[in-house]
C-alpha cells in the first residue's frame, strides 16, 4: 500500500497542493504551523475518515470555506493503482469515492489504506483509558481476520439491545433468551480473535522493543472486560441484577483492555515520558510488522515530528526500523537536518520543504 499522488483543496492552510511521494520515505520539514502535519492529516483522513488532531471538522477545513476535499492514487498491494476522493462539507453532506463508486462505510477506507500513526501525543497509548487501547487491538484484529469486523458488529447491535432492555428495569425470561444466548457466543468468537492476535504481537513487540529500551520486566496482557476463564454467558446471568439496577451491561467486550504493567505496576506509573513514547513506537511497529508478515500487506506510517523527546541513537533506530519495514513513510521535521546520519545508507529519502501552505519538493 502507498500513496503516489496526493491533492489537497482547503485543509487548514493548503489551500491547493498537489504532490507526487516516493513508495518510502518521504520527509517534510518547515517551521511549525507551516502546513506540514496538515498533509500527515489529509492522508489519515483517507485512510480512517477523521482527523488526528481536532474531532471537529470546522477547525480542519480551511478559514471562510465550506469544505475541504482530498484526492489520492493508491497502489494497491496487487501494484494497481486506485483512483480515492474525500470531500468533508461543514453542512455534513461528506462523501467518499473508490474509482468513481461510492463508499458506504469508514472500514472499506481502513481496509484499502491501513495507517499506523506515531506523533507527540502517542503516549496517550498508555496513560489513557482502555477505549485507546482497545482501538489499537482492534485495529490490528480487523487487519489480521476478515470476521472481526462483523462480529463485532453484531456484539454492538446486541449489547444495544440488552442496554435497551436493562433501562426498564425488568427484563422478562422470553426477552433475555432473544439475544442472551446470541450475544454471549458472539462475544466469545470476539474475545477468541483478540486474545489470538495478542499472542501474534507479543513476540514482534518485544523483538522491537529491545532495540529501542532495555525494559526486561515490562509485561503486556490482555483483560477481556470480565473475569478471567469464565464463560461470558454465566457471567451475564451472575450480573443481571446489578445490570437491571444500572441500566446497563457492566461487562463485556466494550470494556476490555490490553494491560501493560512493570514489575507488576501500571506502565503508566513507572515509565518516563521518553520510555513512554519508545513503547508505543515499538507497539506501532510491530502491528506493521506483523501485517506485512501475516497479512503480506503493508501499511502507511505517519510520523510526527520524531526528534521530539528523542535522543540522536533512538531516532537512528527507529529509523533504522522504518526502513526494514520496507514501507511507504511520511515523517515530519522542524529542519531538514534533524534526521540526518539517521537513516541508513541504503534509504533513499524523498525530501519535501513546507513554507505557508506550500509544498516544494527538493
């Protein structure tokens, strides 16, 4: 997967940029606000539909305009290039299209354009609640089991039944066994496909890892949103009363998490802000990783300002990493020497100069 051309219209400050990248790395540098990680946000969107930075599409298009609209050609993992257009309208009459047909759902997009991101907010990965975490899973699941996606799916439309029922306060027999016994085995598949990619990743993690930072006694687990080997249809009929009370279903996969502790404690609570931030770079990785290798797909990387926290011998191996991945990479910088004696000999580096809201290549 790459981007070989990419037309931005009215995205914060690229007003009109056309640009043509390389299959691998792709540097962009200027001052801040310049416009370079806007691009890094036009190629998210494509590929997840959203912004990275602001959940609130006035703040991504450009001042005094109505909408903003991308286009892209995607070669595609059989070397076909495909034809993508975006446009997000203030109005929320947005629109997406595939050579020419229309795109009903945010997942076709992630399927034809997986992107892995890495910025100075990544630490978010482990000092955030479960739900970020669980995002970053599940992202991984998706890509590695074409039935995640509906049973996963279907697990929401069915708790959302269940959260409809438990909100009256009652919930006679013939209710519960209309969706009980269906959302408990499609939760169990659900939970299955998790804790099964978990086991994949974890060695390409940690392989990763002690590359970055010697972290021996860091420990990666998975809790599944209940009690640990217990079959979730019991756990239904031990919680009901306590559902009835709250309106709710207290537990299942909509609360499940993938723990990281240190010598037993919250990662959160032990690492250093730098430490931080080479975790999640190794966790990122190895979801690329392991596509590429599992999947034999590749995915896109967005790296944003990469010399931030780091010191010069991390930033030579994580690029040093990038580079092995043999992917398509845009990676951004305040200087066009801030990476340089970074990348290995062998990399060729596409270098781009961003100045107002202008792109030039070098």
């Amino acid at each position: 997967m790459s981007v070989q051309q990419l037309s931005i219209q009215r995205l914060r400050n690229l007003l009109h940029v056309d640009l043509h990248f390389d299959d691998g790395i792709n540097l962009l540098y200027g001052l801040n606000a310049s416009g370079k990680t806007s691009v890094l946000e036009a190629v998210h969107m494509l590929g997840l539909g959203r912004s990275f930075r602001s959940l609130k599409l006035a703040s991504v298009i450009a001042q005094g305009h109505a909408d903003c609209l991308l286009f892209a050609k995607v070669k595609n993992p059989q070397g076909v290039t495909d034809s993508l257009g975006m446009i997000r309208r203030l109005d929320g009459d947005h629109g997406v299209r595939l050579n020419g047909e229309n795109l009903s759902s945010v997942a076709e997009l992630a399927n034809l354009l997986p992107i892995q991101l890495i910025d100075p907010n990544s630490a978010r990965l482990i000092e955030a609640g479960p739900s970020v975490r669980r995002q970053y899973l599940d992202w991984g699941v998706y890509h590695h089991n074409g039935s995640f996606f509906g049973l996963w799916k279907q697990a929401q439309r069915l708790l959302k039944q269940r959260n409809s029922a438990l909100k009256c306060g009652t919930m006679r027999d013939d209710v519960r066994a209309s969706f009980d016994p269906a959302l408990a085995d499609v939760v169990e598949q659900l939970n299955s496909l998790r804790e099964g990619y978990l086991k994949l990743l974890e060695p390409v993690f940690f392989e990763l890892l002690s590359g970055l930072v010697d972290l021996p006694d860091l420990k990666v687990g998975f809790y599944s949103g209940w009690s640990a080997n217990r079959n979730y249809a019991d756990i239904l009929e031990e919680t009901l009363d306590r559902d009835l009370q709250l309106g709710y279903t207290q537990r299942g996969p909509q609360r499940a998490d993938l723990k990281l502790t240190l010598n037993g404690v919250n990662a959160a609570e032990r690492l250093s802000r730098g430490q931080q931030k080479l975790v999640v770079v190794a966790l990122k990785l190895a979801q690329g990783k392991l596509l590429s290798k599992a999947e034999g797909r590749k995915c896109v990387f967005l790296v944003d300002d990469l010399a931030a926290e780091l010191d010069l011998s991390h930033r030579r191996e994580i690029c040093q990493q990038l580079v092995n991945l043999d992917t398509q990479v845009f990676v951004t910088s305040v200087g066009p020497n801030e990476l340089t004696g970074c990348w290995p000999e062998e990399a060729k580096v596409k270098m781009f100069h961003v100045k107002h809201g202008q792109v030039s290549q070098e």
